[in-house]
C-alpha cells in the first residue's frame, strides 16, 4: 500500500460516483463553470450499466435491459441515438454514458479507480474526503460541498432469516448480486426467490437454459408490461392527458388497462397483491408471465425449509434444486459517511429536504437517491440543476427547521400511501416530484 498525503486541491466540491447520476451533476456543475472533482471506485464511468460487460459484481446481469423508454432515460442535451431500440440493453447504455461524458468534456474531472474512505464534517464548516487510488495512495482533500451519486443498490439484502435446513442445502445459494448469466447455469434445476424486478428478469432468463426453474413468491405484487396499448408505459405516465387525471382515476385507469391485458395474476399461480397499484413498487416485466404460461417458469409460494437437495413450499409442495437465487433487494449503504447522516440505513427512513438536502449538515447533498415508478434521468437532472445553484450560491435554503417540517409531511405522506416498508421513503411520484423540482429550480 502507498503512503498517505495530504492533496491540496482547488477544486470546491465533490461528487462521489461516476453513473447516471454522478454524470448528471458533473454535467450541472461543469455548465455553471462551478470547480468539481468527481471521484469513482471503478476502471469507468457507467455505473452499473457497464458492470456486466465488465465481469465485476453488482446488481446488473447480462441480459438487463432498460425498463423505461430511451426518450425518456436519455440526458436531456444528449438524447440516446436513434439508432437504439426502444430499450437499449445494458452494454448500450454504458457506451452512451461514456459518450455523454466524453461529449460535456467531464472526463478530465474524474478520478477513477478511486475509492472514497471517508468523508468527515468539519467544525468550522466544509468537509474532509479521504479516498485511495489505484496505487494505494491515500489522499485526504477538503471541499465546501459534498454531493453524493453513488446510488442505493449497493448491499445485497438477503432474508432477516433464511429458511430452516439452508445450512444443509447441497447445492449453491447466491443473491442476484452475484448472477450473471443464464448460461452459467445450463441444465441445473434453480429456484429464484422474489418477484421484484431483478427477479422476473433472472428467472425469464434462466427458463431459456436452466432444466427447471422455479419462481418462489411470498407476496403479491403488480406486474405490469412494458408497453399498454402499444406505447410504453412510461410514456403514457408522462402524458398530459394521464396527468391530468385525479389520482383516483389514474389508479383506476391502470387496473382496469391491467386487467384487459393480462387478466388476473391468480390465473398464472402467482399470489393476487393484497393491496391497489400504486401503494407499492410495481414489477415492470413483458416476459414473466409469458415464460409461466409456457412452462418455463413454475411460480410456487415461500420456501418453508430446505433438505440436502429438497426444497419444501409453504403449500407443502417439494422441487429439487441444483441453486437458489435470492433477488431480495438491496440496502442502501453509504459506509464512508460519518454515522448518523440521513441516509443512514441503521436511521431508518431517509430524511432530506426535497429528497436532496441534509437539513443538519449544510453542504452535503444526495442526488438520485430516489425510487420513482419509470425513468429516473429527468428527476436526477433536475436535482442536479437545483444542487448546483445552491453550490453556486444561487439559491438560498430554508432554515433548518422548516427543512425538517417539509420532510416530516412528506414522510407521513408516504407511510399513509406505502406504509412503513423498508425503502418507501425514497419513493417519490415522477410528474408531481419532477413539478416540485422544476419550482424550486425557477424560484
């Protein structure tokens, strides 16, 4: 390992992470001549976009694809090309990445393959970052502002407690984390646990080369198809004619268009949701309910517990399994920051202004750490447009008092709507939040 040295640097603020979002607010700085260094653990820019191409860890598999329309996960100064698909693949979407950093000319300011360690709030105000490069050698720098972009799928969640006998279990158990190709298990019998997004695409995948693969489902959720009436859904979310709807209506326009175009989950052996669309994260997939209707993908209940090579259901049925895969989600983890900051896993809810601001730590700022129902570039761009005029000055925030009332009736809001599940409190709705952001970038 290198030694360590003090960096003085001029310039004044940091982003952490070099992915969507991080670009974003490079790109937002780099517009108002404000001075940044941008700093990112990885060989390159991309973020999880470009892991699958690059072979490393992470929560991107090789057969992702974008889930929402390239019109509208495209930067708004560098549309994707024309030339893309309606839903660009992984690999698509990190090469478009590297241009647009190439093109906003943000590359010269970022250091990648740098990790940063820590990141300390000073008495006297400003921060103290401490990162290490490639060669080990550890820097420490103080900037004014922190901004971090380093996005929430960081930590592999699996269950609070894994089913009975897991210790026993002959063949291997892994996180979605860890997947990355169908082809590493062909002929073997797999059981993916969870319906969330990175589930129905794991087993979708896997029933194209697995000998049988098993979908384990404990709780009902809404999967809705890529595209409605032939547009992708969404663009229909965005449309001035859905908008204008109350939310009631919204809600009941969405069932009634889920209905005719898939009928009801029962009817594939899936678990109905035991509550309305919109009041949890929705599963957007145009191929899990495909792959059951042609025997692809088995769906069974909750795994009970586990023998040898035998897994045992809920319902009381048995498969045999060469692998289990839990997609179980993420947990948000930000180990570099000092304990006790609002995005704080241990803390619980997220708590920041506008999703954005630490009310009790002037100059640190998060942008992307939001859950939105569709495309979450245009939000991050706007976050980042905010940010960057508070940076420069151009914006002054409330007291931190009014910040924190803002926060507490959003987060009553969300447990009224969500309840108080893991990670609601960085759901946010895309048309009303993207409103509220363009407002406060005007003011």
């Amino acid at each position: 390992m290198g030694g360590s040295h003090a960096g003085a640097t001029a310039a004044t603020v940091c982003v952490i992470g070099a992915g969507l979002s991080g670009l974003a607010t490079a790109h937002a700085l780099s517009v108002r001549g404000v001075d940044f260094v941008c700093l990112e653990k990885s060989p390159d820019v991309g973020g999880i976009w470009r892991q699958p191409g690059a072979g490393e860890r992470g929560p991107a598999y090789r057969s992702l694809h974008l889930n929402s329309a390239k019109q509208l996960t495209g930067y708004a100064d560098f549309p994707m090309p024309s030339e893309l698909p309606l839903y660009p693949s992984h690999s698509d979407v990190a090469a478009y990445l590297r241009s647009f950093a190439e093109w906003a000319g943000l590359l010269p300011r970022v250091e990648l393959r740098t990790e940063v360690l820590s990141v300390r709030q000073e008495a006297g105000g400003g921060w103290t970052v401490v990162s290490r490069d490639a060669h080990g050698e550890v820097t420490e720098r103080r900037f004014e502002q922190v901004i971090v972009a380093s996005g929430h799928n960081t930590e592999a969640a699996l269950p609070d407690s894994l089913p009975p006998g897991s210790g026993s279990f002959a063949g291997t158990i892994l996180h979605s984390m860890d997947y990355g190709d169908g082809g590493d298990f062909a002929g073997q019998r797999v059981v993916v646990v969870g319906m969330g997004a990175s589930g129905v695409d794991i087993a979708a995948d896997l029933s194209r080369h697995a000998a049988q693969t098993v979908l384990s489902v404990r709780r009902g959720l809404h999967i809705v198809p890529k595209q409605l009436f032939g547009m992708s859904v969404d663009l229909i979310a965005d449309a001035p004619w859905f908008n204008d709807m109350s939310f009631d209506e919204r809600r009941r326009f969405v069932e009634q268009a889920l209905f005719v175009a898939r009928g009801k989950l029962s009817d594939y052996g899936l678990p109905e949701p035991d509550h309305p669309v919109f009041s949890s994260a929705v599963t957007i997939s145009d191929e899990i309910l495909s792959r059951i209707r042609h025997g692809g993908v088995i769906p069974r209940p909750a795994i009970a517990s586990l023998d040898g090579s035998t897994v045992t259901f809920t319902d009381g049925t048995t498969v045999e399994a060469d692998a289990i895969v839990y997609c179980t989600g993420f947990r948000m983890a930000f180990p570099f920051l000092p304990a006790g900051c609002p995005a704080d896993p241990r803390q619980g809810a997220v708590e920041l202004y506008k999703r954005v601001v630490a009310p009790d730590r002037p100059g640190l700022y998060f942008v992307g750490l939001i859950r939105p129902v569709g495309s979450i570039t245009r939000l991050v761009e706007a976050q980042s447009r905010w940010v960057a005029r508070i940076v420069d000055g151009d914006v002054t925030l409330p007291s931190a008092e009014a910040m924190r009332e803002e926060i507490s009736a959003y987060l009553s809001g969300i447990e009224e709507r969500y309840g108080r599940t893991e990670g609601a409190s960085i759901q946010v709705d895309v048309g009303p939040y993207l409103r509220e952001l363009r407002e406060l970038q005007d003011a």
